[in-house]
C-alpha cells in the first residue's frame, strides 16, 4: 500500500486540519469530538447537519458553507460518525429555528444519528437519503443505499434553507427530492482502507463490479468488461426503471466520479449517458460532472438522475458557496 500518511492514527485529524487551513474563510474546525461548521452568521435558519465516514470526499465537509450545509461530521474511514460528535454539532450550529439531519442509508449512520436526535433539546428532523437502486427488489427504507444523490438533497435543501422556511417545510421537501432521483454506479478497481492494507475486493482485469456501493459493497453482478456505452445502458435502464419519468421528463443529470478515473473518462460516460435519456425521450436541463461523493482511489463511476419540477429546479439554482460546490455568487 501506497498512499501519503505519516501514522494512520493520525490521518482523519491531519486531513481535517488541512482542510480547515485551506477553506478558513469559509468553515471551522473543531476537534474533540471533531466535526466542521460554517462560519455563521446571525440571521436565524434551519441548521443543516450532515455526517458520515471519511473517504468520500468532498462529501460531507466540502458541502459546507452558504446555499447547503452548516455542519458536517466526519467519522473515521468508511466508519460512522458517533452520536457526541453529532450531538455538539447540532449544539453549535442551531440558532432558534431547528435542526435538520441529512443522513444517507447505512446502518451504522442511521442509529447514531438517531440517538443524537434523542439527546437534542432543540427541534429536528431527519432526511434519510436511499438513492441507490442497484440493490433489486429493496424498499425506500431497507437495502437503498445513500450515495451520490444526498448531493443533490443537500443543495437543494440548503438553498430552501436560506430563504428562512420552517423544519418541516424542509423535511418534507428534502424527502421530496429524495423521491425525485435514483444513482448506481460501476467499479472498475477496488479501493484500499488505510488501517486494512489491502483492497476491499478483489477484480481481475477485464472484470467490473456493476451495482457497487461507496464503500465496495457487491453490486448486481460481476461481469466482463465492456465498452462504456453497453455499462451506461446498464447504469441508465436501472435508474429508469426505478424513476419510471414521463415523456418529456426534464432532468438534472451527474456524473460522479469515485476519484480513480479521469475527468475525460467521466464525459464520456456523460456523452453516453445523455444520448440515451434523450433517445427515451428526457430533457437534460441541469448536469454536473466530476468527483463529489467518492471512495478513495476507487476507479469508477456513478450516474445519478433527479426529476426536476419548478420547485427542485430553483433551488438546484439558487446560489451556493461551499469549498466543493459554488456558483450564483
């Protein structure tokens, strides 16, 4: 294993202490228990918290900062945050209208999240993220994994959260968008957790794990590698089959990379991708392109498509400021 650490130990805090000193206008870092909060200002809002292991980023830490997050907790790598490193952050974020939790659908993430929702004194709510369909035959509330569409939950709360509407006027709408948008994705290579030493799983050459999860769960199935039009068409029937738009569908489309594959690479799985929604008959009006909820030095990619209404729309759009998302500003 080759990777840049002095003791693995140390790792998350020193990764989180870089971060901190190179976004300090934006965010700050606490440690003890650790997580981050955006530089706040006085108006009342709904906080925002987000949280999860490390080794996906820019997600959660990156999405901090005006128009999405006002905090995020990071736990080890791949491994939950704890519920007083949730707690604390809530706790230093709310100011008087409430806490809303983002949590993607993992075991580990869910509970702990939970029991820090217990410990609050203040209002919360939760938005459970379940955008993965490669999982076949599973619920929105078992077997669905959060991935890469929490991206676009985050977004598009947060900027609702800006304009000062209430926690359940964000609930409900962060679950609405969660309804609107499903994602799979594709490995191509395997990833190493520093304290493990070795690859999560093993692929041979000319093989893809189709369906793989963000922290290399198994997919639907191993299968010979193949060109990318034939993995998009696999990735795209998938996502369809779950969304089940209409014609005429308008549609935000991402493309997300796991951080081991080149930005070349991931617009042509884009040019692929688009072709065939608009082959079925969808309106690509929104898209983004690049590396935003990763898995280490995995190589690979995911593909995520969101209904957009007028409402998911304008705030897909409302201005955003955060170290790994901005624009409008």
């Amino acid at each position: 294993m080759k990777k840049f650490i002095n003791q693995i130990d140390d790792m998350l805090v020193e990764s989180l202490s870089g971060f901190a000193a190179a976004h300090k206008d934006l965010i700050s870092l606490h440690l003890d228990p650790n997580y981050v909060t955006r530089i706040q200002k006085s108006r009342q809002k709904v906080a925002l918290i987000s949280g999860g292991g490390s080794g996906h980023e820019p997600m959660h830490t990156g999405f901090i900062g005006h128009g999405m997050l006002d905090a995020a907790c990071p736990g080890h790598v791949f491994t939950s945050p704890t519920p007083d490193q949730m707690l604390a952050a809530a706790e230093a974020v709310e100011n008087g209208m409430g806490v809303l939790f983002i949590v993607k659908n993992y075991a580990g993430d869910v509970m702990n999240f939970e029991m820090a929702a217990e410990m609050l004194s203040c209002a919360h709510a939760t938005v459970t993220t379940c955008d993965d369909v490669a999982v076949e035959n599973s619920t929105w509330t078992t077997g669905r994994r959060g991935v890469a569409g929490t991206v676009i939950v985050e977004k598009c709360v947060g900027a609702l959260a800006e304009t000062g509407a209430d926690l359940a006027t964000c609930k409900a709408f962060g679950d609405k968008v969660n309804r609107h948008t499903a994602s799979m994705g594709v490995a191509l290579t395997s990833c190493t957790v520093p304290a493990a030493g070795r690859p999560t799983f093993e692929l041979a050459p000319d093989e893809l794990e189709m369906g793989v999860g963000i922290h290399g769960e198994p997919g639907r199935r191993r299968e010979p590698m193949r060109q990318a039009d034939a993995i998009v068409a696999d990735l795209v029937g998938a996502i369809l089959h779950d969304l089940q738009p209409q014609n005429g569908q308008e549609i935000l489309l991402l493309v997300n990379g796991f951080t081991g594959t080149p930005l070349m690479e991931l617009y042509v799985l884009y040019h692929a991708a688009a072709k065939l929604l608009e082959q079925q008959g969808m309106k690509i009006s929104r898209s983004l392109v690049g590396d935003y909820v990763t898995s280490l030095e995995m190589a690979g990619a995911s593909i995520t498509v969101c209904l957009l209404d007028d409402e998911i729309r304008q705030h897909w759009d409302a201005p955003v400021h955060t170290a790994a998302l901005r624009w409008g500003r």
